[in-house]
C-alpha cells in the first residue's frame, strides 16, 4: 500500500503519452487470487484493494478513458449457483468508480461463456471472450449462439469488444498456451465473428508476445481474396 505513484510520476506520465499518442487501448488482468465468490470476507477485501491498486496506475496514465481491468468470476467452490449469488453481493463493495473500467472472462475450468455472459449482462460490464477457454470449457451451446450478445455487453461502451486468442501447447497441456497461435485453431471463429460484420480487438496470448501476433496477421493477411492488411497489426475481412 505504498505510494508507487509520486516516486515516478515522469515515467507514469511519459506511459500515459505513450498511450494517447499510438492510441493504445490498455488493459491489466489481476492474478487469480483477485475474486468475488470467496466466503472469506478477507478475500473480497483484498480483492477490492488489488482492483483499487490497478486503477491507481490506469489514473497514474491518465489512461481511464481507454483502460480496462479484466478478471475472472472466481472459484465455484464446489456449488456454482451459491458462489455466482456470493459474486453479486461481494461485488457491492467495489467502488463504481472502478467497476466501470471491470470486465470479465469465461473461464477454462469453472464458469462457462453462458455462466459469464449472464453474470455481465447484469451488472452491466463488458465480456471478453477467450476462444480458447470457450474450447476448453464449452457449455452446451455453440458459440454462435452467444457471440452477438457477447459483443453487445460492449455497446454502452465507448469502444469496440475485446477477444482474447491463443492455441493449446499440447493436446495433453490443452489448457496452455502456446509459443504462437495456430490460424487453423481459431479460422472458425473469426469466420463465425465475421458473420456479425463488427469490428472488434483481438489480444494475442502466447509465450512470443509481439513475435507471434505478427506472424498470425501475417497467416490472416494471406486468406486468398477475403483479407486487406491496412496496418502492422489490422486486417479487415
């Protein structure tokens, strides 16, 4: 709880330039301990100061108006219902202030995409999509089915959905992340997003960060006669 904000205001500022001038859109994900479904009351409190201290360095940017912090709904704790009803009543103690930068993750063990889905459509915070947790951990529908409203929690925000995208390391360590991301593994969905005729984000989650984000728009730039690279790292289909 100290102040790592005054010590290096020049180099919070010089980010938060960074930011404005290449328009980035920046987004920190708290570690798995940073949950709203625990019965310890000492957890959610903990929980709240871990969302305040990201916010501290999205307000130290000046970055608020594009920052966002995304989590995870949390442990299930062996009964979901009682644990997502322990969510929303724990997430009363998260200041608005912050909330309203929050969104949320489907998981790739516990809460599903229609389990998150439902849960932000009513506290009103975005969702964003991980593809390869939906594989992982698919419910009963297809994700078709749900895209649409995934992608409209975003409306009342101003600015475009944001997916994440990675491929399994292994088919015996599916739940890893790979060094790159395999366009074979995630074809169908950008097929299936390309249906809605939405712009949205993609964050690349793999061991070769920038390596394998241009190496996959690359691979994406190549689909014959459906795919205009228009930057270093936009495509348009």
């Amino acid at each position: 709880m100290w102040d790592f904000v005054t010590p290096f205001r020049t180099q919070w500022e010089e980010l938060g330039q960074l930011i404005q001038q290449f328009e980035l859109r920046p987004s920190f994900h708290p570690n798995q301990f940073t949950l709203f479904t625990s019965p310890r009351a000492e957890v959610t409190m903990n929980a709240v100061k871990d969302m305040e201290y990201h916010f501290k360095m999205l307000e130290a940017m000046n970055a608020l108006e594009r920052g966002m912090i995304n989590i995870h709904i949390g442990g299930a704790y062996g009964d979901k219902d009682t644990s997502l009803k322990r969510f929303h009543q724990n997430l009363k103690k998260l200041p608005n202030t912050i909330k309203k930068h929050m969104t949320l993750e489907n998981d790739d063990k516990a809460f599903d995409v229609e389990e998150t889905l439902i849960t932000c459509e009513k506290e009103k915070v975005p969702m964003v999509l991980d593809y390869h947790h939906y594989l992982a951990n698919k419910g009963k529908d297809d994700l078709s089915h749900y895209l649409p409203r995934i992608f409209n929690t975003w409306n009342s925000f101003d600015t475009v959905p944001k997916v994440h995208i990675s491929s399994p390391k292994s088919d015996q360590s599916y739940r890893s992340h790979a060094d790159f991301v395999s366009l074979d593994f995630i074809l169908p969905f950008l097929k299936m997003a390309k249906v809605l005729d939405r712009d949205f984000d993609i964050m690349i989650e793999a061991k070769q960060k920038n390596l394998a984000m241009l190496k996959l728009i690359e691979e994406i730039a190549s689909i014959r006669g459906a795919v205009k690279r228009t930057s270093g790292g936009e495509v348009v289909w």
